[in-house]
C-alpha cells in the first residue's frame, strides 16, 4: 500500500521545511526508523526517520527546495507497485519554494509521528511532529549549501576532508576540491567597469529566513529603547585568573575543573541582578505581563548558517563553574549541530557577547517574548577618573540593554544595570 510522507512538523515554531537531502534514492528499500531525508527547519538541519518500512517509490521534493507543512515530499510503497499520483497527493504537490531559514527562538519537543492510512489501496502517513536527529551522527558532516553546490558541480562530499566546525564540510571546501570554485555554481553578475569582479546569489537557509521574519516582527513589535552603561572589571579580571589558576593546578593533580571566561561571569552576574530585578525577568502576554519565577539564560551563538540562542536553565541556580560547563556544553552542540529542539525553548532573558571580536559596543535585538537582552563588548584598558578625582587607567567593559518598553521603564532597566555593574566590580557579593 503506497503511502504519502508529508513533510513534518519538528518544532512548535516551524512554519515549513526545506529539503537538505535525500539519503536514500528512488527504488532503495528503508526500514521503519531509518534516516530518510535531511529537512532544514527554522532551527537546524535535521534528520527525518521513516515511519515506514517499505521502498523509495518517488522523491516529490528535490533538495534545495522548501514546502509548507504537511505538503507531500515522496512515497513509500512496496517494490515495483504502481500507484496514482494524484489520487495520493489530492490532485498534485504543492509547488516547492527556494531554499529558506532559522532563528533564536523557542520551542518545544515534538511528539512522536503518527502514521494513518487513509483509504484503500492507498494511505497517507500524516506526520504531526517527528522523531528528528541532528545531522552528523555516524555519517559525513556538510552543511546544505556545501552538498547542494557539492551535487551541481558532480563532487562526492563523503570524500571531502571538512575544515568546518567539528569536520563539517562546508562551502570553502567544496570550492576548493572543484578548482574553479564553487561560486561558478551559483549564478553571478559581473560588475560593470570591474574586470573579472563578480556577486555572487547564496541561497537562503530556511535559519536565516526565519532570523529574517522573526527579528523584523520583533523590531517591529516591541517598542525598543537602550541603555548603555559600563563596568570596571579589574577586580573581576584577577578573580577570574586565581580560578582559572587554580583550575589548571587541579587539572595538573587529574582533577577535572572548569576553567571560566569572562562571559560565563556576565552571565553569572546577569542571572543574580535578574532575581534582584524580576520584572526585567518577565514577558510580554498582550493583555498580561508574566514574570518568570526563575532565569533561563538564553546565549547567542553565532553559526555560519545564523544566530542560535540555547538556553542554560536555572542559571540562577548555577555556580560560575557549572555555568562555564553549560555554556560549553552547547555552544559546543550548537556547533556541531547536535542541539534537540528543546535546548532553545523556555528563555527568559538573552546574553549577546561580541567582545571576543573586539566590538566595543552595540545594540541587540530582543528576542520575544523576552523583555530584554544585554549586548556585552570588549574588555579594554580605558582612562577613567575615579572616585578620588584621579585620572586611572581601568579595564572598563561597556553593556547596553535593550528593553521592550511595554514591559521594562527607563528606571526599572537602569536599576538592573546598576545591581549588575555592582556584582561585576564586587564579584565576591555575587558569593553571599
């Protein structure tokens, strides 16, 4: 009995899905549960197992193209069965976009796929959610765009060794394996006057898409307003280096021990000043305010296919160490790729660091329904005129909080950023 795949739902916010690639061709057999398809969600690229076992009768959606929810995208069937298109489909697929993308928002663990046969001879596996798997686990790592051009040009990314995150194979790869580069691939306009210059068209992910629409209703929405203040973090900068000091002689007797970055105490401070400040810690409900009980943390991550934001539960809870680890543990998943659906879900406030790259500071978009975010630049060496009148030199670290004025006033966020300037000098009260 030939059954419809629709593509599927793997997350609460996921609105369509794109087609990263088909892992088995036309006329392979599959086994209920074996990896099927990699679909590009608002989140991540993700495996889809088949419910079903049976043979791939027909691939509905090529790769590189992106689908609604619940839009057929192949069908399983027995080998060498005939089966009618259109009576399965409903009278045909729906027609497929290009390729889109996926944002820094929450969402929840799906339930388990149903498969329901609807009619005789036919059926219909409707797929309400699935049971998804990030790409990379016992097979070649690429991310869509590297397999996508990787399939135009004829290169076989399985033999591709990866220079991306955790040997991911990514687009500077595969231009580099075809010679004339990948950018031929693509379609490319030569600039009038410029000899041999060109632009390059990139697909868009279904990641950045997402960021694309989510962040653009969020600026549209929430009534912005920012407050910038800075810190002096030499006090907290000779803490830091006693622990890391102490992590490596632990290290050394075999003793595993976290050492701590700069940010993993912004987001110690953070979650304190939260519990000082809850209405900072709240959501906007439209009729409602709602002030969460405890601080989930959410931190950016930057990925080549865009921002990602998990979520570090109960930092408020948490030690500066076992901070650290959380903070590790899933930038180093993010990464890789590996992060479930739920590790984005349940934020309640956003930290946004870009002092690594030496930006000094800069404003954040929130991410709804939260009510703020921090954007944290560099720690750098500044003159400043201390409490004595004396012209010092400190290292100073400038923070803006950018608040959604429907939930958060000037002198509420200015309160929160006073408590938290006060933790990042005194690090010890954070202790009490």
């Amino acid at each position: 009995m030939a059954l419809v795949i629709e593509m599927p739902k793997l997350s609460d916010t996921m609105e369509e899905g794109g087609i990263a690639n088909w892992l088995k061709k036309e006329g392979e057999k599959i086994g209920e549960g074996e990896p099927l398809v990699e679909i590009e969600t608002d989140k991540a690229t993700q495996e889809y197992e088949s419910p079903e076992e049976g043979v791939l009768l027909k691939i509905l959606v090529q790769p590189g193209k992106a689908v609604a929810l619940r839009t057929p995208i192949a069908i399983i069937g027995a080998a060498g069965e005939k089966f009618d298109l259109a009576a399965l489909t409903g009278g045909g697929t729906k027609t497929a976009a290009t390729t889109p993308a996926a944002a820094p928002t929450t969402s929840a663990v799906p339930p388990k796929p149903t498969a329901k046969p609807v009619g005789a001879p036919v059926g219909t596996v409707t797929v309400t959610s699935a049971q998804a798997a990030p790409v990379g686990v016992g097979r070649v790592k690429a991310s869509p765009l590297a397999r996508k051009v990787a399939a135009e040009l004829g290169v076989d990314v399985s033999q591709i060794s990866g220079s991306g995150p955790a040997g991911r194979v990514v687009l500077r790869d595969i231009e580099h394996r075809s010679g004339s580069g990948a950018a031929a691939a693509q379609s490319a306009l030569v600039q009038p006057g410029v000899a041999g210059a060109a632009s390059t068209t990139i697909p868009v992910t279904m990641m950045r898409k997402t960021i694309a629409k989510r962040l653009l209703a969020a600026k549209n929405d929430a009534p912005h307003f920012y407050l910038t203040i800075s810190a002096d973090v030499t006090k907290l900068e000779a803490w830091r280096q006693q622990l890391n000091g102490a992590a490596a002689k632990a290290a050394k007797a075999g003793v595993a021990a976290t050492k701590v970055s700069l940010n993993d105490v912004v987001i110690l401070a953070a979650s304190r000043a939260l519990k000082v400040h809850p209405e900072v810690n709240s959501s906007w409900q439209g009729d409602t305010i709602l002030q969460h009980a405890e601080a989930h943390v959410a931190i950016a991550v930057a990925l080549p296919e865009g921002l990602v934001t998990p979520v570090i539960r109960r930092a408020d809870a948490l030690g500066l160490r076992d901070i650290a680890a959380s903070v590790r543990d899933l930038a180093g998943k993010a990464k890789d790729g590996k992060l479930s659906n739920d590790a984005y879900a349940g934020g309640t406030f956003t930290i946004s660091n870009l002092g690594m790259f030496g930006i000094e500071e800069f404003t954040a978009i929130i991410n709804p329904p939260q009510a703020a975010i921090l954007a944290v630049g560099a720690a750098l060496p500044t003159p400043w005129v201390d409490e004595h009148g004396a012209l010092v030199v400190q290292q100073r670290m400038k923070m803006t909080l950018s608040c959604d004025h429907r939930v958060v006033d000037g002198a509420t966020g200015a309160k929160f950023l006073q408590t938290l300037v006060s933790y990042l000098e005194e690090p010890m009260q954070m202790l009490v």
